[in-house]
C-alpha cells in the first residue's frame, strides 16, 4: 500500500504511523508512506515499512509544475536523507520534454544512487520499453550488498557510488551544476575480469547515451567527463 498525504507531525499523527504499520503487518501489507514525515528508525520495529517519501524528489522536478530541481540537490541526498533511511524519490525520467536541463545518464544513476527497497520509478512504462539503455535498466536491483563512495565525491557537486549486488557491481555517478572530470580505480572489483558497460552523457544531447563496452578488471581506472547536470552508470559483470 502507497498511502500520500499525510498531516504534519503532531503527536497523534505519528502514533498514526504506528498504528497503520500494526494493522498492516496483521495483514501482511507492506507500507510506502508517501509525502510523509522523515524516517525515525521505525522500521527496525516494523519491517513492513519498505520505504517513505519525505524527500524532494522527482515530484518536484516536473514541467506541468513549472518547477526545476537545481543540479547540486541531487548531489546533496546521498549524504543527508539517505543516511537516516530510504527515500521514494521516484527517480529515473528518459522523456526529453521531462529531463529539463537533466541527462539520460544522470537520470538513470539516480536508481543506484538513491536507495530504496521500492524503486517507484516515475515515467511511462514506455519510454523505458523504448530506450537503448533498458538491459542495464532492467538489471539494476532495489536493494544492495556492498557499497563504495568513490573519490571525487563531494557533497552538493557530485555523487560517486559503487553498489554491488551478489557478484555484480554497479557505478552511479550524480553530477552538479559544473563540467567536471572524474576518474577513479576499479579497486572494489574482486578477482577476475568484467564485462562492462558503461553509460555516459552524450556531449550534444541531453536524451541520448555514450555507449561503451569493454572488458576491465581490479586495479584499471575509469575516466569520466561528466556534463553539468549530467553523470554515468557503470554495469560490471563477471566476464564469461
């Protein structure tokens, strides 16, 4: 159950939480609090609580609202609400007249970047049906084993991770609003050599990728130019 539109924190309202998420378990629902107030930790009592809203996310970065969410906010989630639990953010547009100022790349990092056990994603089934990238879309798990923040990560200018999901990794990178550099070694991977696919900004579009794929192991680099507002996403899987 997806329940929105929560009151303001009052001490009646957030016995209300409590109460929804017993009543809940009893049927065993599981609960996304959308528009709600910030995690507490409550979901140590009550696992049935998968993830909550309480973030500025997509929602906010739409054109029928006329609003824009400048680059830096991104780059700044992964340090602050992300550390005190999942957020559903709705991450991950690839229609154009939605991107606003955004790229395809960037887009689709913020499914590794932002972490929640439900990945609410908030475009039109068919514009991920449609897009190039959908193998890697496709592949991405909602939850993680390891991660890794990268160097060159930097709160409000870029957002570097490394997850890993049973024997594959995946790079999401999250830049602000300035042209940037960003290189970094592959020293998470474990023995062996990798598949990778790698998706970056294509310098001239913001709905388009730079598709490369190459076989990479521990201790190689990865160089990365990074648009504003741009980033990259990283597939590595072990080779066959």
């Amino acid at each position: 159950m997806k329940i929105d539109f929560e009151p303001e924190a009052s001490v009646q309202w957030v016995n209300w939480y409590d109460e929804t998420l017993r009543d809940a378990a009893a049927r065993k629902l599981m609960i996304d609090f959308h528009g709600a107030n910030k995690p507490i930790g409550r979901q140590r009592t009550w696992p049935n609580e998968i993830t909550r809203e309480s973030i500025r996310g997509h929602e906010y970065h739409i054109l029928r609202y006329h609003r824009t969410l400048p680059p830096r906010h991104d780059c700044i989630l992964p340090f602050t609400r992300f550390v005190v639990g999942p957020g559903d953010y709705t991450p991950t547009v690839f229609n154009p007249k939605e991107l606003r100022g955004y790229t395809w790349a960037r887009e689709l990092a913020q499914a590794i970047v932002f972490t929640s056990p439900f990945l609410c994603y908030a475009d039109h089934p068919t514009n991920y049906l449609a897009n190039p990238a959908l193998d890697v879309l496709k592949a991405i798990p909602s939850t993680w084993d390891e991660t890794v923040v990268l160097p060159g990560s930097e709160i409000g200018k870029c957002a570097a991770f490394a997850r890993r999901k049973g024997s594959t990794w995946f790079v999401g990178v999250i830049n602000g609003a300035a042209a940037t550099t960003l290189d970094f070694p592959l020293n998470f991977l474990g023995r062996g050599k990798y598949q990778m696919i790698q998706l970056g900004d294509a310098p001239d579009r913001d709905d388009a990728w730079q598709r490369e794929e190459k076989i990479v192991q521990h201790g190689d680099s990865i160089h990365l130019v990074l648009r504003p507002g741009g980033g990259c996403v990283c597939q590595l899987s072990a080779a066959k």
